[in-house]
C-alpha cells in the first residue's frame, strides 16, 4: 500500500522563519520514515519530481485550488495491481 501526502505552501506574502522552519521538520520527518512506499506532493510555483517529492505547479494562493492540483493529479495516475 502507498501512502500520499499533500502539502501546499503558504504564499510568500505570508511566509515567515517559523513556518519555514516547521516545513523543514515535516519534510525532515518523512525522510526518517522507515517505511518507503509513500509519495509526497507539494503544491508550489515551479514542478519537479526528487525522489518521493513531486512538486505540483500552481501559481494560486488559495489552498482549495492547490488542493484542485493535488486532486487532478491523482486522478490522472494509473495505478499497477
């Protein structure tokens, strides 16, 4: 079973050194996870994939159309079984 998680950063206007510093300590513990079947989306300006990170683009500041991203995506995956 995969696990996915999705986060959208907060718009830059709003971005401060503690949010930084929790989104750094989130993505650190997803890293330590010993189970490694798990994807993580994170809805950001720009799109690249880095190992278990897929950044999903999206230019919006509201947090339901970053969601939207998130959901398309998904939606547009095909799963092997």
């Amino acid at each position: 079973m995969k696990y996915f998680f999705t986060t959208s950063l907060t718009a830059r206007k709003l971005f401060t050194q503690l949010r930084n510093a929790l989104f750094h300590l989130y993505l650190l513990s997803l890293k330590n996870k010993r189970y490694k079947d798990w994807e993580v989306f994170i809805i950001r300006v720009l799109d690249e994939v880095e190992g278990n990170y897929i950044y999903l683009k999206s230019a919006s500041q509201s947090k339901s159309d970053k969601l939207k991203v998130a959901d398309h995506y998904l939606l547009g995956m095909q799963y092997e079984g």
